[in-house]
C-alpha cells in the first residue's frame, strides 16, 4: 500500500508539470505497466484531480483545470519558492491579496517537514525587505539561497565563488550578515575575510555557497542596515543613474503608489520631489506612469528622453484589425 501511494504522489507530480504524457512514457517513468497506470489515473479521480485522456497509438493523459483546488505535490525548491513568493505578496508587494497571502502563508508553513522549515525560517528571518524595487533579477538557485540564509542565521563562515560583472571568477570566504531583496534581485551583505571589508553579492552570480563550520562573532556594520548598504553601494556604480523629479502631486500620494521605487520628500501641499538610482531608466519612466500626474524632470536630461520615447510609442499604438470594433 505505501509503495502505491508513493507512486500515486510521483504520478501526480509529474502530471502537475503541465505536459502532456504520451501513456507508454508516463509507465515506464514510474516503472509499471500500462494496465497499472490506469489503475492509479482512476485513483487519482477518485481524489478530485480531473485527468483528461487521450485514446489512440499517441494516446496520454494530462492533468486538466479542475472546478475546485485539489493538493497539490511540490518539491523541496518549489515549496521554498512557494514561501518567498508568498512572503513578498504578504508585505504589500502585490497590491490587494496581502491578507489572503498572510493566511496561504500560515497553511503552508505549517504542514512543512522540519527541514524545510528550517530553511523556510532561515530565509524569512535573514531577508531584510527594502522599500526600493530595484531592476529584473536573473535566476537564482532555490538551495543556494536557502544555503546563505541558513549561514547569516548560524553566524557562519561562508565560502562560494564568485562571477563579477566584468566576467572574472574569484573564491570568497566572508562572515554573512544578512539577505537583502531588492525588487526581483537577491543581495548577501557580508564581511569579506580576504578583502578585510564589508561587501554586498548579488546571489544570482554566487556559486556553490558551503559553510565552513567556523562561528564568529557579529561586526558592527556600517550603515543604519543591509538595505541602506546595498543601496549606497549600487549609488556608487559607474552606470548607474541618479534620478530627480518634481511631481504635481501631494507627496502622501506619490508615496502610495511608489514609495518602494524612491524616496518621496514633500515640496508643499500640491507638490514632492522623488529621488531614486537606478541602473536602468525604464524604472522611472514605469513608476512616473503609475503617478497619473504631471512632472518636471529634473536629472538626468536622459529620462527626459525615455519619456518621450515612451509617449510616442504610446502614441502610435492603434486598434488591432483582428480587433471587435464594438
């Protein structure tokens, strides 16, 4: 009976990939025969997951949308990416679901295996959220993010290798001090041991990150926090932009709608001056939109011409002819 479910779970794993399996693939990934995986596609009806089926030489089986949520089966790295995605909506990063996500959130945590949860908490409580939503992230590796958080928790010794912007791969051996998430990019804000220095890492250029077992004990950062350090290191980039716009609007809107983009300073009661750096200007110019007010670009002279460019395309933009002209 348990060699059953367990191979009715792998089943449904599989089928919750969204492709479409050829009958005699889907066997012989679980090692039964066609006759058998019959038997647990009935099973897994029974359950409440609607699985559509094909007949014929090509017949196979998918798993459809079905009228009501069944469980679903995920992995280790899914489940650790199910909460971190969950975390973020949680504190306002997705507007309106915040509280449904506080709840998913609770239910998932819960039925988690030790382990995971360990890692779970780690990364939770290690992640310093910042109110600035900086560029697109690349991808980052599920378990090396686990990994670090799980170190800057233990307060120990760090070693991964490291590819900079300019291609060059260096070995680093650093005292981790905490997580920062910066819109879709990850940071480590660490102590480097070979560099005698504080450093932040983007976590998707980090490779192989392993604790050493070593303990130390806590440095005195230099900044008010992680945030704020990361922040003032991307400020001193080379291609970095430092932008500067007058709104037409009361600063206790423009906070509303972007205050994670930028620091908003209030001018007087109709106008504020938001700030921001950033290496791409597309940022801005997106934040600006969600504004719906007028503005005054006051640096760089470069968003001005994002702007426009922007408003041209917009511009130019018509009707499809494949449209409904109502």
């Amino acid at each position: 009976m348990a060699n059953t479910s367990a191979r009715t779970l792998r089943l449904l794993s599989l089928l919750q990939t969204h492709r479409y399996w050829q009958g005699g693939e889907l066997a012989e990934r679980l090692g039964v025969s066609p006759r058998t995986l019959r038997r647990d596609i009935d099973r897994l009806r029974e359950l409440g997951y609607p699985v559509e089926a094909q007949r014929g030489v090509d017949g196979g089986y998918q798993l459809a949308a079905g009228a009501a949520l069944p469980p679903l089966v995920v992995d280790d790295e899914e489940a650790v990416a199910l909460v971190v995605g969950l975390q973020a909506a949680a504190q306002g990063a997705v507007e309106g679901i915040a509280e449904s996500s506080v709840r998913v959130l609770a239910k998932v945590v819960q039925v988690m295996p030790a382990r995971l949860r360990r890692q779970v908490e780690a990364l939770r409580a290690m992640t310093v959220p910042d109110g600035w939503n900086g560029p697109e992230g690349e991808g980052i590796d599920p378990g090396a993010l686990t990994a670090v958080a799980l170190a800057c928790r233990d307060s120990e010794q760090l070693r991964f290798s490291y590819t900079a912007a300019d291609g060059r791969r260096t070995d680093r051996h650093v005292e981790p001090h905490r997580l920062v998430c910066l819109g879709r990019r990850w940071y480590l804000v660490a102590y480097d041991l070979t560099r005698h220095d504080w450093r932040s890492f983007r976590v998707d250029r980090l490779t192989a990150p392993q604790g050493d077992g070593s303990r130390f004990r806590s440095r005195d950062l230099p900044a008010a926090d992680a945030a704020e350090f990361v922040r003032a290191g991307l400020g001193n980039l080379p291609r970095s932009y430092r932008v500067e716009v007058l709104i037409d609007a009361p600063a206790a809107v423009v906070r509303e709608r972007i205050g994670r983009w930028g620091a908003v300073e209030e001018v007087d009661a109709g106008h504020c001056r938001v700030r921001m750096t950033v290496d791409s200007l597309d940022w801005p110019a997106m934040a600006l939109g969600v504004i719906d007010a007028d503005f005054h670009v006051l640096d760089p002279p470069e968003l001005l011409d994002r702007v426009h460019n922007w408003g041209a395309r917009f511009t130019r933009a018509r009707l499809g002819e494949g449209a409904a002209s109502g």
